[in-house]
C-alpha cells in the first residue's frame, strides 16, 4: 500500500505540516520588511510562502493550503488589520502554492515544479488585482482614505491616477516578484529536504 494511505503516512503528513506552518508562521512575523522605493509602504514583502510551497511540493497542494490557513490563523494574533491582511493573504498565497503544487502533481520534475509556481505566481497576481480592488481596499477606506491611498502611490509614480492603475503598475508586479523570489528560495532548498519530508531515503528521492 502507498504510504501516504497508512497510518504512518498521514501521522507523517500532518507532523511535517505542523512544521512547515511554524516556519511559515514565524517568517510572517518576523521577517515582513517594506521596499518604500518600489511601492508603498504598508506593502511588504515576505517569505512565508516558501514553507507552504514547500508542503505543496513535498506533500500535495491541499497540505500546502494547510500551511496558509495556519500561518494566518497565527498571524491573527498579532494583526494590525484587523484580519483584512490575513484575508488577502490567505486568498492569494492559496491561489499560488495550490496551483503550483497541482501542476507538479501531473509533471514530476523541475521543469513542472517551475511551470506550476510561476503559473501559481502569475494567477496570485492578477487576482490581488481583483481582490484588493474590490474587496480589501474598499474595506481599508474605513481606515484610511481612498485619496491618501492613492496618495502613497502617487509619491512614486505621479502619474498613476487611479486606484485600480495603481493595482496594475505596482501590485499586480510586486505580487508576482514576490511569487518569483519563493519559488526561487524553494528550488534552492526542496532538494536537500525532500527525502526528510517524504520519508524516504535520499537515494529513492527523484529528480
């Protein structure tokens, strides 16, 4: 019987999950930093996608979906969007490492893993267009005013004269980068952790 099936195998899934979703929890913390040249503020980039990927790889997307939920359910105790970000978060980072971790299940090799995340990628950046135009800036203007949004990408490009022009000169790029960079940090660790996560022993780890 396939292991995944047994006992063991889920016990096995469900501890490096807990792992994974740790790491990812405190990367979201902990290492969120802002790039005020390339885009506004109160955008940051981080990598606690990488866990999640990771688990989306190494175990299948549905785990690394797991490892989202879980790292913002964590992050809901320290927010200071009042679960608006952990929202978004949790909307686009599912998007990205579900999609990867799909692809790579139907091409089981670096070329199908790179295909997924960046198609993963792609999609996580479109959508943040629609859902931070739609739904979570509507929601930050009870908080903070559409002008000043607007105003803080203004500083940046004056020309950009709309919120949803700014989405897609600024965000939609930033979003994929993001994508981009922890498909990249995945690709330089997944092979020396894989066997570990599996279960199985390096020499039986494909490439």
């Amino acid at each position: 019987m396939n292991e995944k099936y047994t006992l063991k195998g889920r016990t096995r899934r469900l501890v490096m999950t807990a792992m994974l979703s740790a790491v990812s929890s405190v990367l979201m913390m902990f290492l969120q930093f802002p790039i005020p040249f390339l885009i506004p503020s109160f955008i940051e980039m981080d990598f606690s996608d990488l866990p999640a990927l990771i688990a989306s790889f190494g175990l299948g997307p549905l785990w690394g979906v797991l490892v989202v939920l879980i790292k913002n359910v964590v992050h809901l105790l320290v927010t200071t969007t009042g679960g608006v970000g952990e929202l978004s978060n949790f909307l686009l980072s599912s998007i990205f490492v579900a999609t990867a971790g799909a692809v790579y299940h139907f091409f089981r090799t670096r070329k199908g893993a790179l295909i997924g995340a960046t198609a993963g990628a792609l999609a996580m950046a479109l959508v943040s267009v629609l859902t931070n135009y739609y739904v979570m800036y509507p929601i930050y203007y009870n908080f903070m005013p559409e002008e000043a949004i607007l105003g803080a990408y203004q500083a940046l490009l004056p020309s950009v004269d709309s919120i949803l022009k700014s989405l897609f000169v600024f965000n939609l790029p930033f979003t994929f980068a993001k994508g981009m960079l922890n498909t990249l940090l995945a690709f330089l660790i997944y092979k020396h952790i894989s066997s570990f996560l599996k279960g199985t022993p390096r020499s039986r780890v494909p490439k």
